[in-house]
C-alpha cells in the first residue's frame, strides 16, 4: 500500500543531479529510495547543511536518502 512516485529512474535516460541537474561521473551518490532520484553527494551536503535530519529535495521523506552508485548503461 501507499504512494508510488512517477519520478522513477528510466534506464534509457541518462540520470541527472536533481539539484544541480549535472550528469554524473562514477562516484558513488546520494539517492532516495522512495522517489527513486539521484543527487551527487556534495549537492546533497550543501542541502542537508543547517538541518538536524536527513529529507528528500524531491518527495520530502524524511530518513529516505542513501548513498549509492549511479546507473548506467
């Protein structure tokens, strides 16, 4: 049960960084398990930076972030 977001990864897509809107090398990321975006992991710092816990630029879920590699084809 629950949401589902229609913001999921597209393998025919090359991903981009949700607030830069960079693509990325191949360093391990920050991504959103929920909504399925990806973020680079110094966007993702400079974000989190004056906030006590860890939540989604994109659907707001808090405790959803971790890192991980990025797809690619």
């Amino acid at each position: 049960m629950g949401n589902n977001s229609s913001c999921y990864y597209n393998e025919d897509e090359i991903p981009e960084c949700l607030i830069c809107y960079e693509t990325f090398d191949e360093k391990i990321h920050t991504m959103c398990f929920r909504c399925k975006i990806y973020l680079h992991y110094d966007c993702a710092q400079t974000y989190l930076e004056h906030m006590t816990y860890c939540i989604c630029p994109h659907c707001r879920q808090v405790g959803t972030l971790m890192t991980t590699e990025v797809p690619y084809r």
